[in-house]
C-alpha cells in the first residue's frame, strides 16, 4: 500500500455471513459517505411523483393566498434532503427560505444541489437538528410557514411529534401554517391465518397429521413484539384475508396546532365486527390533508381502501394488476399490527372494543371485549417475553410455520431417521431438528450458540420432554467421540447471521471446521444447493435504484451523481428483498448459475453464462434465489426453495416464496434498454468465503 496515497483511507468493518467473521475493508480516499445517502432511500421518494406534485402545488397555492393578504412569507423547511422543498417554496415567492437538516452528508449534497440551481445564496442551509436551532443565532426570525416530510410508515417513526412541538414552541410564529396541514390514521381489524403466522408459532404435525412439537405456553401466550411490522399491503392475496370491520379512523393530527401533541395517547373505541371471525390484527396506513383548505389529498391506503382507486383504475394500463393501479411508493408503505390475544367474535357477540396506542414513535393495539369496564382500560406497550419474538426475523417466523415447506424436510425426516440415528442440527431455531427426536432418532445434538435462540430451543426441549436433545453452545464442545458417532447432519439451513438466501450457504463453512472428525458414512442435508438468476422487469422496485436527475423541474443531477458513484464502488451488488410484495415479470427462463454439494465445500468455482432475454419488457433486474436439495434423489418433493413458489412463465408474473427474500441485482437504468443479452458471471472461493456475482447487459 502507498501510504501517502492512501493516508486519507478510512476502514469500515463487515460481518461475513459465509463464515460470520468479521472484515476489515479499506473506504477509498474519495469516499465521501455516499453509500450512507444512497443507501437512505431519497431516490425512492424522488420518484414519487404524487408526493412531489402535491407539495408543489400546495406550496406554490399557500404562498399565493399568504401574499395575496398582505403578508411576506418566512419558510422554514425541516428535513431537507436533497433542498427540493426550498427549492419548490423560493421558486414560487417566499422571502426568505431557511433549510435544515440534520444528517451531515445528505447535508452537503444540498449545499451542492442548492448551488447548482442557483439557490446556493438565496436559501439559509443549516446543517443542525432542528431542535438545536436558536433564533437570533441560526435563523433571524420565526417563520410563518413550516414546509416538512419527517414522515414514514408508521407517520410519528421519525420523531415527527416532537419535532413539530418543538417548531411550534421555539421556530414558528403565532399564526404559522404548516404543509402538510392534518394526517388521519386508520385501522382495519382483520383475521388472516396468513399474517398471523408471520407472528405465532404453530404445532409442528408429520404426514399423518400427528403432533410431532407443540409450541410451549410461555411462547403461546407471549404477547410478541408490538414493533411495526411494514408491508407492500395491496401485495397481500385477498383470499388469505377477512377483513372483520371497516377502516376505522383512529386518531387525527393537526400539524399547526399550537398546542403541543402528546406524547403518549390512548383511545378505545367501540367496533362492530361486520362478520364473525378472529380479531388477528390490525392493518394501518394514513393519509394526509396538505393544504389549510383541505382540499389536496395524499392517501397510503392500499388499493381497496383507496379514495381514488375508481379513477385510478379508469386511467390506468389494462395490463397493470389492480393492486398496482394506486400510487407506488416504498418509504411510506402500511403497517400490520399483532393483537397480543385475539377475541373470538361470533354473530351475536360481533361488538368488541378496539384499543389504540401511541407514544413518540409508534404504535400498538389491542381488544377487549365489550364490557363496560373496559371502556377506560389503557394498555402498557406489551413486549415478547419469550424470545421467540424478539430472536427472529417475521419472515423467519412465518418460515418455521410454512406448512409446504416442513412436509418436504419431514418426509426426507421420515425416510431417513431411525432409533440408531445420532443427529447433529446445524442452524438457528431449526425446530425440524428437534423433530428428529420425536421421530425416534437416538440422540440429537443442536448447534446453538445464539443465547436467545437456544433459550427459545431449551423451552421447546422442556416442554415436549425431548430427553435425548443436547444444545451445545459451540462445536467445540462436542468431542471427536460424538463427531464420529453421528449417522446424520441436517440443516434447513437457517441462520440468523443471513440476510441474502446464500448467506446460508454458511451451513457449509461449518461443516468443512468437522469434516475431518466425521464418519464416512453420515448423511449430510442439505445434500447440495443451486442459485438461480432470472432476468425480469419489476413494475415499481427498480424505482429505489433509479437516477433521479430531475424533480418537478429541478435539477438534482449532483444526487443522482452520488448515488452512481456509490453504486459502482457498493460491495453488494445483490440487494435482499421479499419479491412477493414487488411485481415482476419474468423475461426469460432461469438459469442455474452455481451449484454447491456441502460435502464438497471446499472447492473453488467460477461459473459464467449469458441469457437471452426473450420476452418485450425493460430488464431493469435480474431475482436471485437458492434452492436447497435435501437428498441427491433428483425428486421435485425433496427440493426446498427460497424462490418462486410455481414454475416461471416468460412474460408472466412471478409467485414469489412469502416467507424468505430473494436476492435482487438492479440493472443500471443507462443499460435497462429492450431486447438484450444478459451476461452473468460467479465466483465463489471456499476458503475466503467470498461469492461474488457480476452482471452486465449487452446489446444485440
Ligand atoms: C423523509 S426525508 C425528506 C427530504 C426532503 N424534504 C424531501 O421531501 O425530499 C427527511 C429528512 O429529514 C431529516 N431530519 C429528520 N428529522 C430532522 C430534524 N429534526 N432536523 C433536521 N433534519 C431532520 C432526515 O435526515 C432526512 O434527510
């Protein structure tokens, strides 16, 4: 390394999840936190064109009707991001413009931004917190319009009260008008054996339908986790859903109140179910009123509680899916909330009371039933108790549950273990494992170093009186003895290490620490594993990765600058996403582009290929995904994969696994043209533990 060349680098750790050790890697001189901006989700927000236009016009109409009584205008704007909302307010006549934002890097690309427009002098940038604002200091006077966007999912998440209590008390004057002016909350309580998977852990039955594990009573009546759980909601198949009321409005806040918004708010309100049905969950979204009038509307309903969705669909494309007809955006999505004891209404007990929360920066529900009594009962934010809620992952949660995908694993259980079976597991929360003991396996050994994951293991041990389980903490612990007795080693695999589908592939890397110590014969399952790789083109997700060069008429080039920069020196080039809640077609057949057999990690490869891609359509993406072959019998039923969940038709739209994410790599939009050959190559190097794709459209 040329030190005085390279003085200025910086070094960044990384976790490996292919054999969970930790990296160092070297930041370039020129690192300039771009990752950190591109990474923070402005560019899905600057493609959103309904939000955009609707600030502009609010913008342009409140400074036009505070002029038109005489008044000068004074904005503040918080949050600025890339400066487009100072931009819009300047533009079209406010006096005096003053930005802040508090992230330093997104704050140095407005600077950039702000003077490439020509703005750099005109607008007061002030790279603080807005509540470490002082007037007199960092701002002359108070301003008497607040234009802001510290709003997300769960509307309040980014501290949203706080910080317009805070504008109110010290920043604004008397009479200031706030855009966006009032938000409405709503809540829809719902049963769905579907999304409540995602939150409870279900009897684990074998073929014949005999119980082999039953979930123990602190997990059954563990209240979970209230945290949000955020979802593309019009993505949700309808037939997995009953809705058992109406959108119910549950709270409303108006964001030029002088008076500040509390903290921590209750409300109880009396619901009629308007069928019989399990009160599962609550689903929620917002919508906000932008201007003082009322009259301009932003709604995050998805698409069957959508306002406008009767227009929207008049005008939209035939070949768009109804659920795709309303606005598309990621950083305001909806929200599903786990009731902690669902009730149970029936026709004649249909009325129940629905328990709404919130604090500074989120919210939890509940229900009671309709007893007067009831009426006032508050409830503290509850809490997972029993770590099952608080170790997993959602989709993990729901995975375990996946009834299609156990039967396959507790097929390949049932042919294989027998009383002289010495099992060893290796994963986190593979309760599949544990089965092994129920199926008679002599004895199991589960490799759990993760406390709370071994605490959730121990519980299941206890209460289903799995005498002949041993958790052990470390491979380490089991001695050359027990290595060489084992008749099998099994796997889902299941990390909590993974994010992308082969970060699992670390079941391997394990496997090569004991092979040394292993009998010839034991059985190893997984047996081998594939990635696969089809080229499609998403309706909307590729939006996150777009350039944004222009925004309601302003120059944002310098943004979309950084982003590329930081694009072409990401280290991960392949994204984790759950590709069920972001259409795509598929343009072409997949196409296996590595395939791993675990007794054989050890061996380096590096595979290339191209894909003709067939169908009409932009390929803006190419999906990910790895399925897990749990013997070497060839057999479609002993195939487990995290990826579609039915065969891929060219030109048709994917069904996409509901419980794991896949891998997406966004095709550069300079090359996501028609009609192209997409080049791929892999490299994956055993002991480094690296695996490294690359990507690349040619032109016909
Ligand atoms: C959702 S983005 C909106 C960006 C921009 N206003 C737009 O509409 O595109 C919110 C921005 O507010 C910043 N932010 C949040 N709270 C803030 C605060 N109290 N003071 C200053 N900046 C804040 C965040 O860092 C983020 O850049």
């Amino acid at each position: 390394m040329n030190l005085t060349t390279r003085h200025m680098a910086a070094f960044r750790q990384r976790l490996n999840p292919l054999n969970t050790q930790v990296e160092w890697l070297v930041n370039e001189d020129t690192y300039d936190y771009h990752q950190e901006v591109a990474n923070a989700g402005f560019g899905d927000m600057l493609h959103d064109k309904e939000r955009n236009q609707k600030y502009f016009i609010v913008i342009k109409k409140t400074i036009a009707s505070m002029r038109a009584e005489g008044q000068e205008v004074h904005v503040l704007d918080i949050g600025t991001g890339t400066g487009i909302l100072s931009m819009m307010a300047l533009y079209v006549g406010a006096d005096t413009v003053t930005a802040c934002e508090a992230f330093v890097p997104m704050a140095n690309c407005a600077e950039k931004i702000l003077k490439a427009n020509n703005f750099g002098d005109r607008i007061k940038l002030i790279k603080k917190r807005s509540t470490d604002i002082r007037i007199g200091e960092d701002m002359e006077r108070k301003a008497n319009l607040l234009v802001t966007e510290i709003l997300d999912t769960e509307l309040i998440g980014e501290g949203a009260l706080a910080i317009y209590n805070h504008a109110h008390a010290n920043l604004l004057t008397e009479h200031a008008l706030c855009i966006p002016c009032k938000a409405t909350c709503y809540a829809q309580v719902v049963q769905s054996s579907l999304a409540a998977q995602w939150n409870s852990l279900k009897l684990l039955v074998n073929l014949d339908g005999d119980v082999l594990l039953k979930p123990s009573p602190d997990v059954l009546n563990c209240s979970g986790e209230p945290s949000v759980h955020d979802i593309q909601m019009s993505q949700l198949p309808l037939d997995q859903i009953k809705p058992l009321t109406h959108p119910i409005e549950i709270f409303e806040f108006d964001f030029k109140c002088k008076e500040p918004i509390d903290v921590q708010r209750s409300r109880n309100i009396l619901v009629k179910a308007f069928i019989p049905g399990s009160t599962d969950l609550v689903f929620f979204w917002w919508d906000i009123k932008m201007d003082f009038k009322e009259e301009v509307l932003l709604s995050c309903a998805p698409f069957w509680a959508h306002p406008n969705f009767k227009e929207l669909k008049v005008k939209s494309s035939p070949r768009l899916p109804l659920t795709n007809v309303v606005p598309w955006r990621d950083h305001w999505m909806q929200a599903i909330y786990y009731i902690p004891r669902p009730l149970k209404l029936t026709p004649s007990d249909n009325e129940f009371i629905l328990n709404c929360n919130h604090d500074e920066f989120s919210w939890w529900f509940n229900v009671f039933p309709n007893e007067s009594n009831n009426f006032e009962k508050q409830t503290k934010r509850h809490a997972c108790l029993c770590r099952f809620h608080i170790t997993y992952s959602r989709s993990r949660i729901g995975q375990i549950n996946q009834a299609q995908r156990n039967k396959r694993y507790l097929r390949f259980l049932e042919n294989n273990i027998h009383k002289d079976s010495n099992v060893l597991v290796l994963g986190h929360g593979c309760i599949l494992g544990l089965a092994c003991c129920s199926l008679g396996a002599s004895k199991v050994w589960c490799h759990e170093p993760h406390k709370f994951s071994r605490h959730f293991m121990e519980s299941l041990v206890q209460y289903n009186k799995l005498n002949s389980v041993y958790l052990v903490e470390s491979l380490k612990d089991l001695e050359t003895e027990i290595l060489n007795s084992l008749t099998h080693i099994i796997a889902e695999p299941y990390f909590l290490t993974s994010i992308l589908p082969w970060d699992n592939f670390y079941f391997g890397y394990l496997l090569t620490k004991i092979s040394e110590k292993l009998n010839r014969l034991v059985k190893i399952s997984p047996f081998a594993a594939s990635i696969y790789a089809v080229p499609v083109e998403f309706l909307d997700l590729h939006k996150i990765k777009a350039p944004v060069r222009e925004c309601e008429g302003f120059d944002l080039s310098l943004f979309h600058k950084m982003v590329e920069v930081s694009m072409s020196i990401s280290q991960a080039k392949v994204e984790a996403h759950p590709l069920w809640e972001y259409p795509c077609r598929a343009l072409a057949d997949p196409v296996e582009l590595l395939k791993v057999e675990f007794r054989r990690f050890d061996i380096d490869k590096h595979h290339q290929g191209e894909i003709t891609v067939k169908e009409p359509g932009l390929c803006n993406g190419v999906c990910l995904w790895v399925d897990w072959f749990l013997d070497k019998s060839g057999d479609s039923k002993s195939v487990v994969s995290s990826g579609p969940i039915a065969s891929i038709i060219p030109g048709e739209f994917i069904k996409w696994d509901m419980f794991t994410r896949q891998g997406v790599h966004f095709i550069d939009n300079n090359q996501a043209i028609k009609a192209n050959i997409l080049e791929w190559s892999v490299i994956f190097k055993s002991k480094s533990a690296h695996l490294n794709f690359n990507f690349n459209i040619r032109h016909k």
